[in-house]
C-alpha cells in the first residue's frame, strides 16, 4: 500500500527526530536564527566528524547549508523543532507514571523472532559458561588442553552474555533496523 504524503512527512520528521544526536542539532541549529557553522555544531555536539557527517546526512530536507556554508533549519526542519518544543511543553509530576510506562513499553518493543534468538543467544551463553567452568573443574583431556579450552570457552560465552544482557534494553532498535533491512 503505498504511502500518503501526509505519512510521508510524519516518518521523515519522527525518523529525523528519533535519535538524540539530530534533536540536539535540530535544536543547536533552530537557536541560531542567523544559521550555525559546521564547527559551531561540531564545539557544541562534541561528536567526531563522521559522526557528525552522518546525522547531518540523515536530516537532509529538514537542514540545508546556505552560500556563506552556515546551517539552517528548511521549512519542515522547523516543524521538526516545534514539534520538539510542543513534546517538552507543560510536562509535570502527573505524566510522570504516563512517561515510565512509554519508556518501560518502547524499550521492550522486540519481534517475537528476534526475542526467541536473544533468549536462545543468552541460554547457549549460560550453558557455555558452565562448560567452561566444567572443563577448568575436571581434568578431562589433561590438564593443560582443559586450562586453555575451559578459559577460552568460559571467557567467550561471559563476554557475550554480559554484552547481549547489558545492552539487551537497546537492542531493540538495533534489531528492529536489521529486520527491516533484511525482511525487504
């Protein structure tokens, strides 16, 4: 089904708006109404310039660079900015609950796919721990091979399963950027 310009428009600016680094530029650049330079945003984000590169390559229409090579705010990156204003606008103690609640729920958005290989992922790890430790425990192939064997082994599947545990909150959006590039 094809999209409507409307929905168009509405998945730019949430897409545009969605990652911190490009809201906090939007707003360095929508404060600036004579336009920022490149190094200005650079001093201000404290990212890299790749990283730089990257989201002002991912706000193109809603940031454009002028003549005199300063950044402005298009017309729809101005929307983008009002829309940042509105959302911060008259929050209080009683959205609160409301807030914990979005934030609880959108940082479990996982497909049932994608969390049935997490918990496959983080069971393999658990058992490859406990093999390791097992091998380190047990003088199965001599105590040289099973030293190594068991460290490596026991090493390997800690690392993962601390990596995938701890950052198992953004994972997430990781995912959910694979799956649309792979289920095209």
């Amino acid at each position: 089904m094809a999209k409507t310009r409307e929905e168009m428009v509405e998945g730019a600016v949430i897409q545009a708006v969605g990652h911190h680094e490009r809201r906090n530029i939007i707003k360095i650049i929508g404060a600036a109404p004579g336009g920022v330079s490149y190094t200005e945003i650079l001093g201000e984000t404290r990212l890299n310039t790749g990283h730089l590169n990257y989201h002002l390559r991912g706000l193109e229409g809603m940031v454009e660079r002028d003549d005199a090579r300063l950044y402005r705010l298009t017309p729809l990156g101005l929307k983008a900015l009002r829309l940042l204003a509105a959302i911060n606008e008259d929050i209080g103690n009683g959205d609160e609950p409301y807030i914990d609640m979005a934030v609880t729920a959108q940082s479990s958005l996982l497909s049932p796919l994608v969390r049935g290989y997490l918990n496959v992922l983080i069971l393999i790890c658990s058992f490859g721990v406990l093999g390791g430790l097992w091998l380190l425990a047990n003088n199965v192939y001599g105590a040289t091979s099973k030293t190594i064997w068991g460290a490596v082994i026991t090493l390997i599947c800690v690392a993962v399963l601390y990596s995938v545990l701890r950052n198992y909150r953004t994972l997430p959006h990781y995912f959910s950027r694979w799956e649309r590039r792979v289920m095209k």
